[in-house]
C-alpha cells in the first residue's frame, strides 16, 4: 500500500502521519504537496491535521476549494481525514455535516474513549462494533452539527463510524467520525496513541482488502 499525506499551508500533522504509517505500520508513506494534483499511484491519501491557512473563514473551508479536492472527489481509493482532514472533507461536502466550535467554546487537548460503531463503509468492519479506543483530541471546532434531516440520514445510513463515549464538545449524538463508502473523517489522532495502531492494522488485515 503507498499512501500520500497531503500537506496545506499550515498543516501540522503531516509529518506525524508520514512516521506512524512508515515508522509503526511499515507502509510506504510520503509527504504530498496539495498544488500537485496527481494522486495516481496512491492506495490511500490522507488529509491531516493542523490549521490549514490559519484556519481563516472557518477550520477547513480555504483547503476544501483548493484545486486538490476535485482530485479527491474523484479518487478511486482510500481517503482519511483527520481532525482539520475532517473539516475540510465537510467543508468540501466529501462528508455531511459541518464542524463547529467547541460547546465550551475553548481549545480541547486531551485524551479521550471513543467507540467504534457498525458502519456500511468498510473503514469500519462488523468485528469492531462496539469497541472502545482512547484516541487524543486537539481542536477548538470540532462540535459535529447537522440540520435533522441529514442527521437522520447520517443514522439511518450507518455513517457513523465514531462516538465519543461521553459528550466532549457538544458534538450531535455524540459523532466523533464519519465514514462513506471509502472516506472517512474524525477528530480525534489515530497517529497519536498506540490504539490507533491496533485498530489501523485491523482495518488493513480485513477492511482494506475489500
């Protein structure tokens, strides 16, 4: 598997992503410049996290109407986002929903449990359902909202592929994640806690093959 995480201006994430894919997993990962618009060879393209042009506007919204989203949109593998990854797949409407800020109206930086959930995307197998990892958390807009009629179709189309067990910034039904098809999109790093290896190294051995 050859994966590319795309760099922003104000990506800061990046480089943690390329060791934790390389490093911990032993895949061949490496740092992709977002004005290069060619994703061919990737299995997987990685949008991580960070403050994407300083976060002006909104968290997410400068990057999502960089050239490089029409590629994702159209790109035939694996797509993750995480945390200002997953603003940018919402602002870009790759993902529903939007992320706001923080019910407290402050920064979190903290460790936290969430709990994989039954998803139709392959991202989250049916073996996982259920179980609880302890991922960090570090952002200021990370609050899932949605109008209801799109929150119900997030539930009843198993788009939920994170919950936070306990609510940690106001987010709706407590979403910490989202997964469609073969993108998916959450707040809390993954590539920041050895659970994030457990579980990536159960997504390669069973839902990456699908």
């Amino acid at each position: 598997m050859k994966i590319g995480v795309v760099t922003f201006p104000g990506s800061n994430c990046d480089r943690d992503c390329v060791h934790f894919f390389s490093q911990e997993l032993g895949l061949k990962t490496q740092l992709h410049w977002y004005q290069d618009l060619n994703l061919k060879g990737y299995d997987l393209v990685i949008l991580p996290g960070g403050f994407s042009y300083g976060d002006y506007l909104r968290s997410g919204a400068i990057a999502a109407v960089a050239p490089i989203l029409n590629e994702i949109k159209k790109f035939s593998g694996w797509v993750l986002g995480i945390c200002n990854g997953f603003q940018i797949l919402t602002e870009a409407k790759i993902l529903p929903g939007a992320l706001t800020h923080n019910s407290c109206h402050h920064f979190l930086c903290q460790s936290v449990e969430i709990e994989a959930q039954k998803s139709g995307s392959p991202w989250m197998t049916e073996e996982l359902n259920g179980h609880r990892y302890r991922f960090p958390i570090a952002h200021a807009d990370g609050r899932f909202v949605a109008a209801p009629e799109i929150l119900k179709s997030i539930e009843g189309e198993g788009q939920v592929a994170w919950r936070y067990t306990q609510d940690i910034n106001g987010s709706m039904n407590r979403i910490a994640g989202l997964a469609k098809g073969r993108v998916l999109g959450m707040m809390p790093h993954p590539e920041r806690h050895p659970d994030g290896q457990l579980w990536l190294k159960h997504w390669l051995d069973h839902g990456a093959q699908k």
